[in-house]
C-alpha cells in the first residue's frame, strides 16, 4: 500500500496521542543506544492487512529500523505465525510497538471478517462490498483492508457516486422516477445512479426510470427473490441488483443465491474485531 502524505499525518496523529511528552516507562530504563531484535506474532487465525503502515509506524520514529515482512496483505494466517521481524533502537521499536500494532489490528480484523463474508458467497458471481460506515479519518485504510480480503469498495465518498436514499426522496418531495430524472440531468450521463428502495412500488418506479443500480434495503430474502424476478424480467435494460442491510454471515449465502449482484455490508468495518497480535523482543 502506497504510504502517503494524509496516510503519514495519521500516523504522526496516532504516535503523538500514544506517546505524548515521551515514552517516560522506556527512556527510565533503557538506554537510548540499546538495539534489539523484536517479533510481531499473530495470536489468532485469520487474514493480515496494514504491513506496510505498520511498518511507517516504526520508521516514523526512527528510519535506520529494519522492517522484514514474513507474508503478505492478504495473507491467510495461523495462530502462532511469525509476520514481522524487526531489528533496530529500542527506544523507538518499544515507543512505537502500540500504534502499529493498533493499524495492523484493526485493518487485519477487517480483512479477517471480510474474507469469511467472501468466502461464504464463492459459489456465487456476487460482490462483496464495503460502505462508508468507517472510523473517521480511517476510511481509506479501512476499505483497503477489504480489497486485501477479496472484496469491492463501493463509494469512498460522497463525490464519486449518486446513491439517492430515503432521505434525499423525503425532503425532495418527488416520486423516485422524477428524482432520478432530475439527477441524471444535473450529473450528466457518465455517472451511474443508484437508488435505494424499500418495497416493490418503489422498485417498479426505479425500473420505469431505467435506475443503473437499483438497492434493496433491508428485504426478506423471499422479498428479495421477487424484487430479482422482477428486475430480471425488464425488457429494455438490467440494472445492477444490490441488496443492503441485516446481513450476516448466517443469511449472507442465501441472499447471494437469490440471484443479486453486489451485497453490501456496513459490518465489515463497523462491527469488525481488532485481530490480536503481540510484539516479543527476541535474544539470539
């Protein structure tokens, strides 16, 4: 992952939170040219993510650290697996050993949960995609922690992609078929317009005005069933079907057999849990 300049200033944010005035446990006592040679193990099975800014985190505090990376964003790991060999101050392995194992863990919990979500829909030609409930500040690491674990971004931001919900249409007062003339008007025809709908009224209005992606909120799988047939049986276009909220890992292949295209999933980083590493100073 390219570590860059907004990637840099939250590491700097993260190392000052943590360390503050100085790393006053360490620099009592340890001498400040003391170097060691320190492991980063995984204390769980899984899928690692965040190498690379884990390795920013101690370079950050001192640049002669060697950082030797043992696998590979991406990666399916064993509990017990030696990822990371270090070497260098140990004033600055010691000071930084907390954030970095913070960003390794919480984007590898990510990639953790993601991968099983991938996993469970192999059988299926569907997209597992994240949303943009992220950790503030967090989000383009976090949705490069699902792409590690096999799954789709869907929008970064609010910039890239029309998705009108049930907001917009409440305080546009408008039917969906009127909205979403109005946003293709306004937005031009190179951006793809999505609209989320609740029920069957709404998704016949989103198929009349040809709605590139059409969203199903929180449906039955039997409802979403319906909704598929139906979008199935246009005879002018297809949209793209993508299905959206209580989804888990227990409904989540069922849903995928009913035939959508993309399922999207706010747990995968909202509801994500930190993967659990640990860092050991070694002496041979």
């Amino acid at each position: 992952m390219k570590i860059d300049d907004r990637i840099k200033g939250l590491i700097k944010i993260a190392l000052e939170e943590d360390i503050g005035k100085g790393d006053i446990t360490t620099s009592s006592l340890i001498s400040k040219n003391s170097q060691v040679r320190a492991v980063i193990i995984a204390k769980q099975s899984g899928v690692v993510a965040g190498l690379d800014i884990a390795k920013a985190v101690f370079i950050e505090l001192d640049k002669k650290i060697k950082f030797k990376s043992l696998v590979k964003d991406g990666d399916k790991i064993k509990s017990g697996k030696k990822i990371v060999e270090l070497y260098g101050s140990a004033w600055a392995i010691l000071s930084a050993e907390r954030t970095a194992l913070n960003f390794l863990g919480r984007l590898s919990g990510i990639a953790t949960l993601t991968r099983q979500f991938v996993d469970k829909v192999k059988p299926y030609k569907v997209k597992i995609m994240d949303t943009r409930k992220t950790a503030p500040g967090l989000r383009s690491l976090e949705k490069y922690a699902v792409k590690c674990a096999g799954g789709v971004n869907h929008r970064i931001g609010l910039w890239d992609g029309i998705l009108i919900k049930d907001n917009h249409l409440a305080i546009h007062r408008k039917m969906i078929k009127e909205t979403i003339k109005l946003a293709r008007e306004k937005s031009g025809n190179n951006i793809k317009i999505e609209v989320e709908v609740e029920n069957i009224k709404q998704l016949n209005n989103a198929l009349s005005a040809k709605a590139d992606i059409i969203l199903l909120d929180n449906m039955t799988v039997a409802e979403i069933k319906n909704a598929v047939r139906i979008c199935r049986g246009a005879l002018q276009y297809a949209p793209t079907i993508e299905v959206s909220g209580g989804i888990n890992l227990a409904n989540v292949c069922l849903i995928a057999k009913a035939g959508v295209d993309r399922i999207s999933i706010g747990a995968l980083t909202h509801s994500a849990k930190a993967f659990d590493f640990s860092l050991d100073v070694v002496f041979n």
